[in-house]
C-alpha cells in the first residue's frame, strides 16, 4: 500500500494550506485515516483521524482550525488547516491503520513551513 503526500510548502502566518494524499487501495478498507506531523527531535503527533464512519478527533493544537475530508471514490484523504501558526511547521505525514487484520502505512512526508 502507498501513501503519497501532497500540498505542503511555504506559507505565512494566518494564511491556510490544504494537503492531500492520495492512497493505492481503497481506503475503505481501513479503519482509520489519518494525519500526523513531527518536528526534528521530537515525536510524530496526531493531528486528525477520521474514521470509517467519518468520526473525527483533532489535536487541541489545531481544534478549530483543521478539517480532514475523505474521498472514499478517490482514494483520498485531506487536512485543509487555516490560521496557519509558525508552530504548525513541521513534515506531515499520513497514515492509514486497520485493526484486523492489525495494519499500519505512512506515507513520505511533506513539509510545513509557516512564517511569522
């Protein structure tokens, strides 16, 4: 299974960034869609996960600024984040996950940047 990253790059505080990935089964498939982000030197954190069911969470970091989207005809998944903070930056990674049979992809990563 591949995760392939897209939309990240530069932006300026306050402004909004919209990423994708585009994933190579059906998405259908797994139980949870995902979006984390890491910073060198520190861990990868959630941002958002959408479920099959299309139940969300996000970190209290981005509450009310993030929405991740699926697109279950497309094999897609989206974070749209606004009122970009120069904490957001960071590599973006996304992720899939199903319980069973216990699966677990990441994609390549894209970078955040966002300058004050």
């Amino acid at each position: 299974v591949q995760l392939q990253a897209s939309g990240g790059g530069l932006a300026q505080a306050g402004g909004s960034l919209r990423l994708s990935c585009a994933v190579s089964k059906s998405i259908l498939s797994f139980d949870y869609m995902g979006w984390y982000r890491q910073v060198p030197g520190q861990s990868r954190d959630l941002v958002a996960r959408i479920t099959s069911g299309d139940f969300t969470i996000y970190a209290d970091s981005v509450k009310g600024r993030a929405t991740i989207s699926r697109n279950n005809a497309g094999n897609t998944v989206a974070l749209q984040l606004n009122s970009l903070k120069p904490d957001d930056t960071a590599v973006y990674y996304c992720n899939a996950q199903s319980i069973r049979p216990p699966e677990n992809y990441w994609g390549q990563g894209t970078q955040v940047t966002v300058s004050s």
